[in-house]
C-alpha cells in the first residue's frame, strides 16, 4: 500500500510495507528518533554506549555508511554524542524530525546507518544521481559533499 504525505517539506514522499530482517546479535545496533534540535548532534543510548563503546576503543570518528549513498561519512564523538559532521550526514540523506534512525555496528567504528520515516517504513533513495558540491576550490576528494535529492525520498 502506498501513501503520499506532502508534510515535512522537500516535496512529496511516499510510503512502502515494512522492511523485516532478523537481528544479528553480532552486529549490535540502537535506533534513535530524531527530535527538534538533532541537526546539532545526537545522543548515543547509554545502554549501547556502555556495552559497545566506553572502554572498548580509543577511537573518536565513527564512519557511517548508508544504502543512498557509496560515500562513507566521518562524524565525530564527543563524550556520548555524534556532533561534528553529524549534521553534513543528516542533511544529506534528507532526515527530518520523526524520523527513526537504526545504527549497526559492523565494527571498528564502523556503523550502516538505516533511516525509517514517521510511518516506521525504511526510507528508500530512489534517484540515483547524487549531486555533489565541492566545499572550495581544494582538492574534490577532501572538501565534496554529498546530497541525496530531497524529492527522491520514498518512505
């Protein structure tokens, strides 16, 4: 069944049937709705940030990864917050407030991040032509940022 929902902005977006996968208990993972403000950063759960973060790594940079895009985003930790380039990655993929996003971790900070919209049906990146903008004239592999077109939303 399908459903428009021209709320939220960015144009239409459309609604599919739920996306079920079993869990891999190896591959531990957390969901985080995304209320006003997380543009600015977001709170690691301190369930998942006790057992799979804390004392376990020195690492500060988690490298996100997602089905919309082949570019792995660097966001940076901050006690139990993503804050720096957390911002870039949601703008990106066009996450908006009442989303869910579900973070699983594939190791060494590694984490496949999967976005659900309000409807709690995965968010699917139709278009496949991403634009990209160089931030400056630098080199295009250090300063380029990705954005997934807004219209090419389908939830």
């Amino acid at each position: 069944m399908e459903k428009t929902d021209s709320t939220g902005g960015g144009g239409a977006r459309q609604f599919t049937g739920p996306v079920m996968k079993m869990a891999n208990p190896h591959e531990p993972h957390f969901l985080k709705p995304l209320l006003p403000g997380f543009h600015n950063g977001i709170t690691i759960p301190l369930g998942f940030f006790s057992k799979h973060i804390e004392r376990k790594t020195n690492q500060k940079t988690w490298k996100l990864r997602s089905d919309a895009s082949d570019k792995i985003w660097e966001v940076i930790q901050e006690g139990m917050r993503l804050t720096g380039g957390w911002k870039d990655f949601a703008t990106a993929h066009d996450l908006r407030i009442g989303d869910i996003v579900i973070f699983k971790h594939e190791g060494d900070m590694v984490f496949h991040v999967t976005p659900f919209g309000p409807s709690c049906c995965e968010i699917q990146y139709t278009d496949p032509d991403i634009n990209k903008e160089e931030a400056d004239a630098g080199d295009a592999d250090d300063n380029e940022i990705t954005h997934i077109a807004s219209n090419s939303r389908m939830i």
